[in-house]
C-alpha cells in the first residue's frame, strides 16, 4: 500500500523516466530504432524497472494516466531527436498494456503525434498476443483504426501466448518480437532453434519483419544472422539507457 501511494504522487513529483532500448539491424549492424521503458526514479529506492512496479500500477487503476505520461513523453523526444542529425527519423516503440486501451486509444495518439508534428509511421506499439486475443473483435477494430492513421503495430513477447496464424493475418500487424524465452537457449537446444527458425519463415510469408529480444551473446546473434531474423535487441548491443547518452554514443558510431 505504501509503493501504490508513492506510485500516485511519482507523476505528480516527475519521477517517471523513460530509458532506451535500441533495435539494431543484423545484415547492416545500424541501429534503427528504439524501444522506450519506463523507469521511476524512486526518492527512497533509486531506479525501478518496470517489472518492479508496473503490475501494481495495473492494479491500482493507475496505467491509463502512466501511460499517458509515457506517449507524451515519448512524443517530446521523438520531436527533439528529429532535429538531431544521428536520431532523426528513428521509430520509437512504445509498449502498451491492456488497462491502457480504450475506445479513444487510436484517436488520441494520433491527436499526439499530429500535435507534436510527427509522422505516424515513427511511432510503434508493442503489444503481446494475449491481449489481443482477449477480444479478438475489440482488438482488430482498433489496430485497424491505428494502422490506417499510420501507427507502427508490433506482436510482442511473440510465442509466449496463444494466437492462430489466421488471426495474425487478419490484424494489420507489421512487426513480431520473438520472445526472449526462445532466445536464451539458442543454439543449445534443438527445439528452440527450430521455433526461431519456424517464426521467421512464418513472418517471411505473411510480409512481417521479424526481431529477436533478448540478445546476449555473439553466438545467438550468430545463428539468428543464419536463420533470417530482421532484426535484434538485447545487452548484447545495449541495455536499455537515458536517451543523452545514446545521442552521444550514436553520434560517436555514426
Ligand atoms: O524494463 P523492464 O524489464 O522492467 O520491463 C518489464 C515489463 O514492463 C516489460 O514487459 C515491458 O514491456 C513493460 N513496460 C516497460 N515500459 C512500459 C511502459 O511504458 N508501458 C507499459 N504498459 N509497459 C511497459
Ligand atoms: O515485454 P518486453 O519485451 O517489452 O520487455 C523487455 C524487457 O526485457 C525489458 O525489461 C528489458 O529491460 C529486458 N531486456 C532487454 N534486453 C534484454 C536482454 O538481453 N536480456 C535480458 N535478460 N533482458 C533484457
Ligand atoms: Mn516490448
Ligand atoms: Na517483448
């Protein structure tokens, strides 16, 4: 109870943050986007991922205006890293969760975008398979609606929930994220190799570029270059981290 009273206070305060996870290409090794993650700056506790907080934000009806939060700061960025020569026209995702969405949603962020002077297309959204299939209907209206308007749409944490490839090619999806789980023992074990390779053959057909997270080692960067994935994220390139120090680091390597 005490962590849901701070996490009330923490917008009011301005102690959210979002860091910077890029996405790198594996065929040229450029960065080609980032994904933000949201981090609270706590007064007593230092910095908190996520993972550490976000569930009892959901709880405490306390998402939808966090998240609000995140797509304004998020669009501040994006309209000051276009006027930056290294990070202009860079995509950034955006992960949203299901007490986020609504029937504004769609409406709303593209509102945001044109505000801030945005091209659509630089925004995406990751959002994972379960919470589409929660209703299915719901789900496909609004991605339609975002999808129309420009927005970027991303399956994440992709094969640890349950969806039909009919489903996935009745949604106007762009992107599958492979979930780290598939990832992590690359190359050791046999059946993960096979289902990386599957999901990649499968985003080949359905037209939809394919990324990796959850990237630690050379040798999974290795493999994931000789089965085809697009493209990958993980510490092996980069943790995720405050957007001045990847300005200066991708000023330095461009
Ligand atoms: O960064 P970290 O490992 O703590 O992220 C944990 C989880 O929190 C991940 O599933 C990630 O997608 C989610 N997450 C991170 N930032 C945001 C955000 O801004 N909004 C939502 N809805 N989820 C986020
Ligand atoms: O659910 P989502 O995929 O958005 O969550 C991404 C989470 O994974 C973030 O919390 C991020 O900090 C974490 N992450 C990113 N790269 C790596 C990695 O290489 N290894 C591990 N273990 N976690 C990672
Ligand atoms: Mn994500
Ligand atoms: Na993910």
């Amino acid at each position: 109870a005490l962590l849901e009273q701070e996490l009330q206070q923490a917008l009011e305060r301005g102690e959210f943050e979002l860091h910077y996870q890029p996405k790198v290409d594996i065929m040229s090794s450029r960065v080609v986007g980032m994904e933000a993650l949201l981090r609270w700056r706590h007064p007593r506790l230092g910095m908190m991922a996520g993972a550490s907080f976000l569930q009892q934000a959901a709880d405490s009806g306390l998402l939808a205006p966090i998240g609000r939060w995140v797509i304004d700061a998020v669009c501040t960025q994006m309209q000051q890293w276009q006027r930056n020569k290294t990070m202009a026209n860079l995509p950034i995702a955006v992960n949203i969760a299901l007490p986020q969405v609504d029937a504004d949603l769609p409406a709303r962020l593209l509102d945001m975008l044109r505000q801030h002077g945005l091209p659509p297309r630089l925004l995406h959204l990751e959002l994972t398979e379960s919470m589409l299939m929660r209703d299915l209907d719901r789900a496909g209206a609004m991605l339609r609606e975002m999808s129309e308007g420009g927005i970027t749409i991303a399956i994440d944490d992709f094969g640890s929930g349950y969806s039909s490839l009919s489903v996935l090619k009745s949604l106007p999806i762009d992107i599958l994220k492979i979930d780290q789980s598939f990832i992590r023992d690359l190359g050791k074990t046999a059946g993960d190799t096979a289902i990386v390779a599957a999901v990649v053959s499968m985003a080949r057909a359905l037209a939809l570029r394919v990324v990796a997270e959850g990237v630690e080692t050379r040798e999974q960067l290795a493999l994931l270059k000789s089965l085809g994935c697009d493209e990958y994220q993980g510490y092996y390139y980069s943790k995720p981290l405050p957007a001045d120090f990847l300005e200066r680091q991708m000023s330095q390597t461009s």
